[in-house]
C-alpha cells in the first residue's frame, strides 16, 4: 500500500543516492535541481495529456520532458529517462501523479506502469506552465 505524503512541489529535495554510493554520485547529486525536474516532469504530462488524455509510460513523458528541455536550454545536457521515472515516483509520493496501471508497453514491448496526474497535479503542472509563459 502506497501512502500518501501531501507536500508541495516547491519544498527544497536533494537528488537521492544510496548509502554505498562513490562521494562522487553523492557530490553530483547536490547539484540536481529536482524541483526544476519536477516541473518539468508535469508540465510534459500536462501536454501530453492534452493531445491523447491516455495514461502514459514514464518514456512517453521522458521524450517530451527532454522536447521542452531543449527548447528552454538548448545547450543543457539530455535528461535521462531514469531522470523521468525518479520524478514520477516522488511526485506520485507527493499525490501530483498516480499510477495507473501495469498496461504500458516499453519501447522494446514489454509491460511498464503507465501514470497520470491527479487533479492536484494538473492543477500545479497548469500553474507552472502559467508562470513559465509570462
């Protein structure tokens, strides 16, 4: 049973690493800016949902995370998905997204979670949008 941690998106996180991870990992990790992700991550669900309104894979969102990304800093280095899939499991922990189902198809047709955002995420994945276009 998954529970529910309400938060806002906009509370300070430092990227996670594991106990045994080399100082290196540990150091990186201090300069991810996860609520930037974050955003990031619901804004390109946000769109996405509006062209389908389908649950999607954490690849799906990854693909048009990276779209958005390159268009506001085109010299910033590609996310990667496993960046995508991070945020989707903290932003499900804050109550922003949900799992959906276990329907999804990877890109090299297996199964995968399949997510969408609560009416809590659109809300906040409209907001950030809104202050991103002013």
């Amino acid at each position: 049973m998954t529970h529910l941690i309400q938060g806002s998106i906009d509370e300070p996180t430092v990227a996670g690493t594991r106990a045994g991870d080399p100082w290196t990992s540990q150091l990186a990790a201090t300069g991810v800016n996860v609520v930037q992700k974050q955003k990031l991550t619901l804004v390109a669900m946000y769109q996405l949902r509006r062209h389908s309104g389908m649950p999607l894979e954490a690849w799906r969102v990854a693909r048009q995370a990276q779209r958005i990304n390159r268009l506001r800093h085109p010299e910033a280095h590609p996310l990667g998905e496993s960046t995508i899939r991070t945020r989707l499991k903290e932003l499900t922990k804050l109550g922003m997204v949900e799992e959906f189902d276990r329907e999804g198809v990877t890109e090299s047709g297996g199964r995968c979670t399949r997510y969408r955002l609560t009416p809590m995420g659109r809300d906040e994945a409209k907001e950030v949008e809104d202050d991103e276009s002013r």
